[in-house]
C-alpha cells in the first residue's frame, strides 16, 4: 500500500473499473521488490503458513463484496474451507466484567451447539472469552486482526494465536510492511477496517458489551449498512452516556434479552430452546 493510501481509495480505483487489475495502478518492478522484502519478514521469524486472496479469484469470498469499500486482498493462516460455514461475529467491550464475561460464555456456547462458526477480533475481554470459549466447547473460530499477520499483540497471545491458525483460520487486511514501519499512531487507522471485514465475513453479528472503543458502534453500524442482522444484549441499553443501541434498534437491530431472540432469526429450523442472558441461571457457569 503506497504512502497515504487507503481501503478507501484503492476500492474506489479499482472499483470504477471491476475488470481493471491491480498492476495496472501498481508498478510490477515495486511490487515485486515489495513481495521480496515480506516474504524476507516471513522467512526471518520462521512463518511459512500464510497465504493471499485476491478480488477476482475462485477464492475470494464474495461476501466481502458488500461491503463499501471491499478488500482486494488480505492475508490468512489456517483452514480457508471455515468461510462457507455459518458464521456469527460476537464483539464487545475490552473491559469486561465477570458477569459480562459469564454472559457472553453462555452467549458462544449457545452458538456452538448451533454450529455456528465464532467470529471476533483477539483482541483482550470480549474477544479473548468468544475464541476461548468456543474452542473450548468443541466448536470453531476465526480471528480477524488490526494487526499485519506477522504481528503479535500482546505478547502473552502467541502461543494462542499460533493454536488459532493452526487449527482454525486467522486473516489480516493490514499491509505487511506498512505495519511494520509506522508506531501504534498510525496504525490504529486499521482497527475500525477490521470491524467492516467482520461484519461482511459473517451471518450476523452480535454486540455482547458496549466499552469505551468505537469498536462496537462501527461493528454495528456496518451490520446495518451491509444488511446483516444486528443483536444487540439487552445490557448495551444501559451503558452511560451511549444512546446509539437505541437509535439502531429503530434500524432494525434486535435488542436481545436472551438467546432465543437471536436464534429465532439466524437459525431455520423451529425449536425452541430459550437461553436468559441477562442474569446467570444456577449450574450454566
């Protein structure tokens, strides 16, 4: 990505032509310089794993298409095939309570026993307990990051991370190299991109806490506008100072007060199996 570039602006020039390639905005003799500087990153930290999908390709899911300013490629670890199965994005806040972190356990394993793929961004509190949970329960997960695939953040989710693309699926959008040469500052432009890729990789996403980010509006928001169901947990009605759940609901957002709410909308069949997420029943923790 060149100085100054955006998703924003490389949609849009690629974008007013579908059938342009992208070496036709790119020189090769760069890119190919480019290609050989992070596949040197790769090689110096041992990383053999990593692939690319590109716009255009039999790969590239086309669900990324509705988004307003789709990826053109981003990189992955793991098991590609999890993208064709049904998939829910649950976010939420960084700072997390033991009763938010005992609501959205009850909330995956729900999702889980409803085979559903558990979507979040490794990122600490909500994420942590939505990719830890679902793997605990048997279940499957992918991590999409803010970071560039060759990063680590924090430092005590290596270990983790790496289970996490061995077993499931990771993918960044984040340009390798322009990652690694710019400080937190200016790569935190790429943590509300995360958010839209989630939304547009998913079935439907869910808003399990509201904290002090604009992870979780953004998130929400780009459920809205790509037309993807939104629940909100009845507890996001109630955060100080946020009045934007209420505005969505009248969007269409489902403001869910337990887990049938959610389910009579994402899952087909007919069964009813109620699940209170606002207060913790005896024996669910």
């Amino acid at each position: 990505m060149e100085p100054g570039a955006s998703f924003k602006t490389v949609s849009g020039r690629l974008g007013a032509n579908p059938s342009r390639e992208a070496s036709d905005i790119v020189d090769t003799s760069a890119a190919e310089e480019r290609s050989r500087e992070i596949r040197a990153r790769f090689a110096k930290i041992g990383l053999r794993d990593v692939g690319l999908r590109f716009h255009g390709t039999p790969e590239y899911p086309t669900k990324l298409l509705d988004a307003r300013y789709p990826l053109r490629a981003f990189y992955f670890r793991g098991d590609w095939r999890l993208l064709a199965m049904p998939s829910v994005a649950v976010v939420g806040a960084r700072e997390l309570t033991n009763e938010g972190a005992a609501r959205t356990r009850r909330l995956v394993r729900c999702l889980v026993e409803d085979g559903f793929t558990i979507v979040s961004g490794m990122a600490a509190g909500t994420d942590t307990v939505a990719h830890t949970t679902a793997i605990e329960m048997g279940g499957r997960t992918i991590a999409v990051l803010d970071i560039s695939i060759d990063a680590i953040y924090p430092k005590q989710n290596a270990a983790w991370l790496e289970d996490v693309a061995k077993r499931f699926l990771v993918i960044s959008q984040v340009p390798v190299l322009v990652h690694a040469k710019n400080d937190w500052r200016y790569n935190r432009r790429f943590f509300p991109e995360r958010n839209i890729t989630m939304c547009a990789l998913t079935d439907a996403s869910i808003i399990a806490a509201i904290g002090n980010s604009n992870g979780t509006y953004i998130q929400s928001k780009a459920a809205l506008d790509q037309k993807r169901p939104l629940f909100l947990l009845n507890n996001c009605f109630f955060k100080e100072g946020i009045d934007w759940p209420a505005k969505f609901a009248k969007r269409g957002a489902v403001r869910a007060f337990e887990y049938e709410d959610i389910r009579r909308v994402i899952v087909r069949e007919d069964h009813s199996r109620p699940t209170q997420l606002t207060a913790a029943p005896p024996g669910l923790e």
